[in-house]
C-alpha cells in the first residue's frame, strides 16, 4: 500500500519519469521508426471502387455442351480495390475480372459466389454483393428480319433506304431469348447518297432492348438510295359533306395530313387534298379516296373513322 502511496508524490512521479530519461527516449524512437517504416506501404496505399460487370465461366462437358446464362443478377458488382494512388489510376474496370462459375449446375435457377483476380500490384478490400443470381438455360439460337430505324426526314424528303444483311441471328438462353420479337437498327440519319454501319438492338414486345443475347452480325450497313430532296409539301385532307339526309356526330382521320410530291410551281398553288368517303349510318372505319391534280402524287393512304346517325325528319305541324 505504501508503495502506492508514494506514486501519488508528485515528486516521486517525477523523479521515476526522468530516470534513465535518455535511454527511454532513444528506445521510443527507436520503436517509432521500426513503425514507421513496417507500415510506410500500408500508409501509401489508397482505396478506389469500380463496377465490375459480371462474366459467366462454364466449362460442363469440356464446354462442349449448348448452354447459356440469362437474368443475371445484379449484372455488375462493386469492388473495392486497395493499391498506389498511382496503380489505381491506371486501371478500368474492364481491367478487373469478376467471375461467377456455373461449371456442372444443373439447368435452373443458382445462387453463386463472385470470384474476383486483383490486377498486379492491388489487393480486393471488399466485394458488394459477394453472390449473384441467375439462371442456366439451353442455348438456343434464332434468325430474325432486320428491321431499319432512322431518324425523322425532313418533310422535303422521300428517302429510300437499303440495309445489308437483312436478316440477322440472336443467340441466348431460351428463356431470355423469348422475349425478343425483332431485331431494329439504331437509328442512323444518313444525307442523300451515303451509308453508314449501325448497331443491332434486339427488342421485346414492349419495345424495350433484350439484355444478355448475342447478335451476329453485330452491325449491318444502312445505304440511302435517293440523290437529294424531291418537291414534297404536307396538305390537310378535306372530306366531303355528308348527303342531308345523314349527321355525322364522331370523326377522326387517319393521317389527317399527307405528303404529295408535285413540280415546285404545282405544289405552290396546293392548299390541301380532297377526300372522298361513303356516309353510311352506323360506326365504320372507311378508307378515303384521295383526288390530287394530274402530275401529283400522295405519299400516304388515308382512312376515316365515322359515326353517322339518320338526320331527323321534321313532321309540319297539323293545323
């Protein structure tokens, strides 16, 4: 207790400090430095994260067997590398594999592990998720028309495309490659004469790209034929009058606007097209008769949905 005691004599605190200090200064240093220089790696590298796509290893039946992995997901992974500030610049993540292997898992749903191989020089600090889902399917295989998308010609323009090939292939797992029903070209707007190589897009129904297919080819040439502008002007179509006898109480036309191509001088005096229906009581969807003046041509057919009713007959009065 005495012993104790005396540590609460300031004097004796201090006395006990500040023996052998010298000694007990160059032994802190000393353990400073060895510090300093076992951690003076750990303290240079930094953390830097990438999102990593995902890619499927299969290798069942020497990968001799047709099969494919659809509804990755998620389809990327976030991974947090550890390296030199000046490594970590260097890298993309393209650079990073991330790897889920479905090697001898039966066709159906699976919930695997991400194996990730740090570039030369780094270390993975962490993996976000650390598992992914999906589901292994045959490998099927489809041919499809291509079908061009361009962007909106201007309405002086009848541009006339051709796109090579014209049929392409869509390859992947049966359940995804259900949902694609056509293959479409990304939009190109092409000047008169010229060509360009477009990207395939596969579509669903709801006309929404298809993920996780194979296209080949990838691309296809888009060639616009037509050398320039032809005279065109946008008309309003105007319907004939219904006999008296009839009210028309619902209509809408279907373009109610159309193209006609026509000589500059002839187009000039053009103020809207003529359209001729049959009324008839009832609720029909009739095609309309176009009347343009000789040397005119309209580009597009029109149609018109009616209702008509019977006018009403007005009986006089009895005296």
């Amino acid at each position: 207790m005495d012993r104790w005691r005396r540590w609460l004599s300031p004097r004796y605190a201090w006395a006990r400090f500040t023996h052998n200090l010298g000694p007990k200064l160059l032994a802190l240093g000393v353990a400073l430095t060895l510090w300093f220089l076992a951690t003076a790696d750990r303290r240079a590298n930094v953390d830097q994260g990438f999102d990593v796509p995902v890619t499927v290893r299969d290798t069942t039946g020497n990968g001799q067997e047709k099969r494919a992995v659809g509804s990755l997901t998620p389809p990327s992974v976030r991974v947090i590398l550890s390296g030199r500030p000046e490594r970590l610049r260097e890298l993309e993540a393209q650079n990073i594999e991330a790897v889920v292997d479905v090697t001898g898992i039966p066709e159906g749903s699976f919930t695997q592990p991400v194996t990730v191989t740090p570039p030369t020089g780094t270390a993975v600090q962490r993996l976000t998720p650390t598992r992914v889902q999906g589901f292994v399917d045959t490998q099927v295989q489809r041919t499809l028309p291509v079908t061009l998308s361009v962007t909106s010609p201007p309405e002086s323009s009848v541009p006339r495309y051709v796109v090579s090939p014209t049929e392409a292939s869509v390859t992947g797992a049966g359940q995804t490659l259900a949902q694609v029903t056509r293959i479409i070209t990304s939009p190109a707007a092409l000047a008169a004469g010229a060509e360009q190589e477009v990207p395939l897009v596969a579509l669903s129904s709801a006309g929404l790209p298809v993920t996780g297919v194979t296209l080949r080819p990838a691309t296809v040439t888009v060639r616009r034929l037509d050398t320039g502008e032809l005279p065109v002007k946008t008309l309003p179509v105007v319907l004939n009058d219904p006999p008296p006898t009839l009210i028309v109480t619902a209509i809408s036309v279907q373009p109610s606007t159309v193209r006609v191509v026509a000589a500059p001088e002839l187009l000039g005096r053009l103020r809207e097209v003529s359209g001729t229906v049959t009324y008839r009581v009832g609720t029909s969807t009739v095609p309309v008769r176009l009347s343009v003046p000789a040397g005119a041509q309209a580009l597009e057919a029109v149609s018109v949905r009616l209702t008509v009713a019977a006018r009403p007959v007005l009986t006089p009065p009895v005296p």
